[in-house]
C-alpha cells in the first residue's frame, strides 16, 4: 500500500524547483520558454575553482571527509568570516554541508522541538516553512508587504513573539524581494531579540556578495546577540557554483556539535572535491565575485526599468540577490476571453503558457500578491522576457 508518513505527507514540494521542471519540460517539447524561475547564477563556476577541483580528484580526495568538513576547508571559511565581516570564530563553529539549505535544514532540526514555533518575515524562501514543518515546528509569519519594501518591523518582531518562540529565520538580502537589512534595521530587530533569551537567529547571508548597497550587515556582527546567531552561507551564488552544494554554518560550539551529529547520522561530510574547490573559492582572488555582482546589479537596472513600464505591476528596487517580485494583484479577476487569472499562481502560469516565460507565483513565497522573477540571466533573455510578460499582460482585461 502507497502509505508515505505524516511528516512528508506534511510538506509541499519546492515550488522554485518545480516550475524550473515545468519550464525544461516544456523547452524539451521544442518550446523556446525564457526560466526565470529557479534563482541560480547563470555563470560558470570560476576556472581557479574548476582547476582547484580537478587538483583533487588527482590528488585522491576521494573518500570520506570529515563530517564538518576538512579542517583547510573550514580556516578558509573562518578566514573570510574575519576578513569579509570582522567576525570571529573558531573552526570548531563551522561546519560544512551539502549547500545552505542543508545548512538551514540542519540547524533547524537541531533547535526545534515538536510545537515550537519560528518566526519566518513573509514573503520567504519557499523551504523555510517546509523545514519547519519537518522538524515538527509551527511556522509564525510576519508579513512585510511591499509599502514597507518587503522588511518587517521591530513592532511587528516583537508582537510576534511569544513563550513558544524558539527561532527567528532571517534572510537578508532577501530571496525572493531582493530587500537588504540596513545595519541600522538589524540592530533594532536586535535589540527586541535581546529581551528574548530563547530565540535563535537563523541568520541566511547565502546572498551576501550580490549586494548593491555596498557593505554586507551581519546579525552576528553584533557581540550581544553573537552567541544566538547560526550564520548560514555558502559557494552557491556568490561563486556560480550551485551545483557543487557546498554551504556552511558559522555558529556556537553547542549548534555545531548538535548539527554534526545530525549529519554524521545523515549525511555525512560533503563531497570532497567540492570541498576543495569551495576552499580554492573562499581563499582565492574574489574578482570573480565583484565581476558577476556587477553583472547583476546592471541586470537588475534593467529588469526594474523594463517592469515600471509594464501597466499594473508595482515594483520595488531591490538592493540585493538577484529577484524581482512584483506585485501583479491588479490583474486579478481579469480574463482573456478564455481564461480568468484568480491568483498568483494562474498568473505564473500564464505566463508559462501563453508568454512563455518561466517565473513563480507569489503564493509559495507567502505573498500571493506578487510573482518572483529571477534576473540572473543574460541581458537579452531579460530585455525578451519583459517584452514578452508585456504583451502577454495586454491581452488581461
Ligand atoms: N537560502 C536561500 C535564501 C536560497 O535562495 C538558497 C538557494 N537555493 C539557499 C539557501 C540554498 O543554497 P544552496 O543549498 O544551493 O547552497
Ligand atoms: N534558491 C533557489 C531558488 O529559490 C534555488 C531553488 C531552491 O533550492 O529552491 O530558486
């Protein structure tokens, strides 16, 4: 009998990852279908990264590492933390795993008891919620809707709060609104947190470098609160390097010896070549980094002009990761004559089908107000996509 357990029965797929499918299934029919849907660096990994690599596998780096990494892996890491954020910390705080969201997922399953509940500011990473819900956990959303440009408040943190919170999941800059937490901001959610001893701040800097305001603000840069703080990052999108999964967390011995017994059981270390290139990434020339972040910030120039032309959409000037999430309520209730858009995901879909552009309805964010485009692609696919999401909206009355 097909009986899946409760826990799973409990979740949702990956809604990014499932229209990215969506959208290479129908690209494989022979249909010429513009992805921005799933949020990945269109790059490729940097050549001092893919020959650090190859290093390794000559070098026979191919059993098992150590759980939380190699220890070179995590100085590197403990290295940037210093330099990059004038963060402090020993390489017993890192530890390493298959990409950020293990990294997020592990820290959460290590925190989380059974009816605990984690505050998540919405609009929110699709996998927050899930992993919660995985660990048994309540997800509490904040709203933060676009007038306060998708940031929530310290009022509103603190009305959130209650004897049961054990979490607070912050991503900044933002996936999916590209919104950046001022160091200002910080401090002022900060100091509510401090009233609150309990609370963990799952701190998600996974977009660090794509950063158009210049200086990245850490959570943990704060020393009062720093023993409350998992930092999570990784080489995903700063370095193009999503598929080699490699994230880390930078967190309190207690949380990291926690999550290493999670993922001794689990996983394991992660793959050892990755390992290596991801140190060759942390400890090598960052001018790929500021190359691609400049590519993006005159992309993301781009897709705002080409939206704000687009009637009905409202739009925020998102200052990092490489999102855009208009509101497109205005075109709900609207029709073609043969289909009526109710909500953000017939909206998506629309697009899909009769633009042929691949983004993700607001709903799996937790704002169903809004669809999320991901502009790391070429300036030619951005520039053809908006004509078409134009043309395709015009047909809506
Ligand atoms: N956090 C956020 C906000 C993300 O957008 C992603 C991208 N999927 C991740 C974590 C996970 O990144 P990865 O597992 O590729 O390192
Ligand atoms: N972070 C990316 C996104 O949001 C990758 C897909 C995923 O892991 O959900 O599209």
């Amino acid at each position: 009998m097909e009986n899946l357990s409760e826990r799973l029965n409990r979740l949702s797929p990956s809604a990014t990852l499932a229209m990215s499918q969506k959208s290479s299934e129908l690209k494989a029919q022979g249909i010429d279908i513009i992805n921005m849907s799933v949020g990945e660096p269109d790059f490729n990994t940097p050549d001092h990264i893919k020959a650090a690599a190859i290093r390794a596998i000559e070098e026979n780096y191919s059993r098992y590492s150590p759980v939380p990494g190699y220890p070179e892996l995590k100085q590197a890491i403990v290295n940037k933390l210093k330099n990059e954020n004038g963060l402090d910390y020993k390489p017993s705080q890192i530890l390493c795993s298959n990409g950020a969201k293990q990294s997020v997922c592990n820290a959460i399953m290590a925190l989380v008891n059974a009816g605990d509940e984690v505050i998540i500011p919405a609009p929110y990473w699709v996998s927050y919620p899930q992993m919660v819900l995985l660990a048994e956990g309540t997800p509490v959303f904040i709203e933060a809707p676009i007038e306060q440009d998708f940031k929530i408040t310290p009022e509103q943190l603190e009305a959130a709060i209650t004897p049961k919170t054990r979490a607070l999941i912050l991503c900044s800059p933002s996936n999916p609104t590209g919104s950046v937490y001022s160091k200002q901001e910080l401090e002022a959610l900060k100091n509510v947190l401090l009233r609150h001893e309990r609370i963990i701040v799952i701190a998600d800097e996974i977009y660090e470098h794509i950063n158009y305001v210049g200086a990245h603000a850490s959570m943990a840069s704060f020393p009062d609160i720093k023993e409350r703080v998992v930092v999570i990052n990784g080489v995903s999108k700063a370095y193009a390097m999503t598929g080699w999964r490699i994230g880390f967390i930078a967190a309190p011995d207690w949380i990291v010896k926690g999550c290493n017994k999670l993922q001794g059981q689990y996983t394991s270390g992660p793959c050892s070549v990755s390992q290596k290139a991801a140190e060759a990434a942390f400890a090598g020339d960052q001018q790929c980094v500021e190359d691609m972040r400049k590519a993006f910030e005159r992309r993301k120039n781009l897709i705002v002009r080409l939206a704000k032309e687009i009637p009905g959409l409202e739009v925020n000037d998102p200052q990092g990761a490489f999102y855009l999430f208009p509101k497109c309520s205005s075109y709900f209730g609207k029709s073609d004559g043969n289909r009526t858009i109710n909500n953000s995901t017939d909206f998506a879909m629309y697009l899909l089908e009769v633009g042929h552009v691949a983004t993700v309805g607001g709903d799996a964010f937790g704002s169903p107000d809004c669809f999320r485009m991901s502009y790391a692609t070429s300036d030619e696919n951005i520039t053809e996509a908006m004509r078409r999401i134009k043309e395709t909206l015009s047909k809506l009355k």
